[in-house]
C-alpha cells in the first residue's frame, strides 16, 4: 500500500477518534434552573479548571433544581466554599434533580456532576445573605459619567458585607466595579464616560466577604438580578427634543417661504419664456415687431398671461402659419390656374350640346 494511501487512512482514524472524544464531553450537562448568565469564568475543582457561563441563586429555604443530562448513571454532589459535601442526589440519563437550602448557611457552593468516580462538569451557586437591589440606573446616558446605587439588606447576615461590586457587561466584554458605600445600606456605583461605549448591557451587583474560599477567591454572599443597562439612546433630554423639534419646524418653514419665493420667480421666468417664444413665431408672421413681446419679456404682467396661456395649451407651428398666411402675390397668380381649365371645359360642353342639337 502506498503512503498516500496510509496517510489518508491515519487522517481518517484520527477523525473518528477526535470527534468521539468531543461526541462524549457533550454528552454531559449541568445546569441551575433559572439561572443567570455571566461572563465566562474558570473555577477550580478537584485539582482540574472548568469553564462556566452561568451562576445559580436563590434564597434560603427556596429549592435549588438541577437539570442533568448523562449517558447513564450519575451523582450530582452539593459543595461548600470549603470543599465539604453538604447533600447528593443519584440519578440516570436526563433528569432534574431537586436539592433543599433550609438547612444551609449563606454564601457560595458548587454543584458537580459526576459518572461513577470521574468529575464531568461543574456548576457555581450562591444562597442570598442579602436582598441586592440597583436604583437609578435609568437615568444614563450614552455618553456620559453617570452614578447609580445599590442597596444592601441584611437578610441572611449580621453586618453589612465587605465588599459590593457590580458587573456590567454587553455579552461580549465585562467591567467590574467596586461600589463605594455611603450610608449603612445604601452604595453607589460611578462610571466614566470613556467606561463603556454605546450598547445594551446586563448589570447584577454581587456582595463579597473578605473570607476566601479554599482555592483563595472572595466568596460570594449574594447576587442581585439582572438589570438592563441601554445606553443606545439619545444623549439629549426631551427638553432639548422639543427644541429641535421646534427649530426643526421653523427651518421647515423658513425652507417652505424660500421655495415659494423660488417658485414665484421661475413661474416668472417661463412667463417671460413662453411669451418670447410665442412673439418670436409672431415676428415670424409680420414684418412689423411685436410691442407686446417686449414687455412681456421685460416684466411679465397679468395682461399678457392669457396669451402665454394660450401658446402652452396649443403650440403654434411656424410651418403653418407662412402656408395659410394669406400674400398679395399668391392671390393674384392663383386665378388663372383655376378659371382657365373651366372655360376649356366649358366651351368644350357647349360644342357637344350644339352638334347634338344639329
């Protein structure tokens, strides 16, 4: 067998072997209902790093339900931020598994999928210590620096968390802010005019504690729902609508009275046209000139409009008006041409009608 030929079939078999390979890690999934996107990020579990695009939250005492798809039997294991087992659920094929939160304490817990001993996929979930909520976020503008605020309320928790951050992001690029805290509950939120450009963007605050999870990350005490942020808009007011609505208006006006002026003076100007060309064809009949054709065509007045109008409904043709233009010289040779052919025939009926009689 030649080498063309082995290589083609080495290119075949590695085809086969790579796409099982990506057949198999598509077969398992792992997902919280009604979770919320997020920028993906890598977390670490079990020595090995995992992309996620997508955070669990609820609020204690709600269920956390888990749908799952394997190729057959399967764990799903709930951690904590310090890698400790808190509840399992065991299943088969595609299913949804159900996990109950009364019994856990605020903050941040991994969900992860495994197939007998193998890890397969992890999902990061957080329970609410506190009820986050963003304000005053309709009041950006492309553009322009603008504040928003974001209250903290201890549910779950003590004391206010340490840290409050907030995430803006397009579903392409991500800022991170960190949002300074005013009163006991209350934060706000600055952004630049050069932090984001213009576009729709998701905006979800999260309350960090200064504790670190047991791979050294800010653990997670909270996550707010998702706001949008669109910042597509105009960046004037309605006052300043109304404004160039109005001055819009009079533009259109002050545009309206120039084409009437304009109109004026064409009309005008094929007046004084139309009443040269019909004068011209005039002095084409006379040999005498027109007096009317010069002040129609110095001033245009009413008193020749009739005869411009006249001339545009039914054109005069030059041509025709020098063959029926009667002449002094035509008449005078047309006679003998007619008379003398009747007075032939005429004498020539009379000899008939005598020889007749004879």
């Amino acid at each position: 067998m030649s080498r063309i030929s082995l290589s083609i079939i080495f290119i075949a078999c590695a085809g086969i072997i790579l796409g099982s390979t990506v057949v198999l890690a598509a077969e398992y999934s792992l997902e919280v209902e009604n979770a919320i996107e997020t920028p993906t990020e890598t977390i670490e579990a079990e020595e090995s790093t995992y992309e996620v695009s997508g955070l669990g939250v609820v609020d204690p005492g709600e269920p956390v339900r888990v749908d799952v798809d394997a190729p057959e039997e399967f764990t799903v294991e709930l951690v904590n931020s310090d890698e400790r087992l808190e509840d399992w659920k065991d299943g088969s094929g595609t299913e949804t598994v159900e996990f109950q939160t009364d019994a856990l304490l605020s903050g941040s817990y991994s969900l992860r999928l495994y197939d007998g001993g193998s890890l397969e996929a992890v999902f990061p979930l957080v329970v609410n210590g506190y009820d986050l909520t963003i304000h005053d976020l309709d009041e950006a503008r492309a553009n322009e620096s603008f504040e928003f605020t974001v209250g903290a309320t201890p549910t779950e928790r003590d004391e206010q968390p340490d840290e409050v951050r907030v995430v803006i992001w397009d579903g392409d690029e991500a800022k991170d802010l960190v949002a300074d805290h005013d009163s006991e509950d209350s934060y706000t939120v600055a952004v630049s005019d050069t932090d984001l450009e213009s576009g729709v963007y998701d905006v979800y605050a999260v309350a960090v504690s200064e504790e670190e999870t047991a791979h050294g990350t800010p653990e997670a005490l909270a996550v707010s729902d998702v706001t949008q942020l669109d910042l597509t808009g105009s960046d004037d007011g309605s006052g300043s609508d109304s404004e160039d609505s109005d001055s819009g208006s009079d533009s259109e006006d002050s545009d309206s009275e120039t084409d009437d002026g304009a109109n004026e003076s064409d009309s005008q100007d094929d007046h004084s046209d139309e009443t040269v060309s019909d004068e011209q064809l005039n002095e084409t009949e006379d040999t005498t000139p027109s007096e009317n054709g010069t002040e129609a065509s110095g001033d245009g007045t009413d008193g020749n409009s009739e005869s411009d109008d006249e001339g545009v409904v039914s054109p005069i043709d030059p041509a025709e008006n020098d063959s029926s233009a009667p002449s002094d010289e035509g008449s005078a040779d047309e006679v003998p041409v007619t008379v003398v052919p009747v007075v032939l025939l005429s004498i020539v009926l009379i000899g008939l009608f005598v020889r007749l009689l004879q």
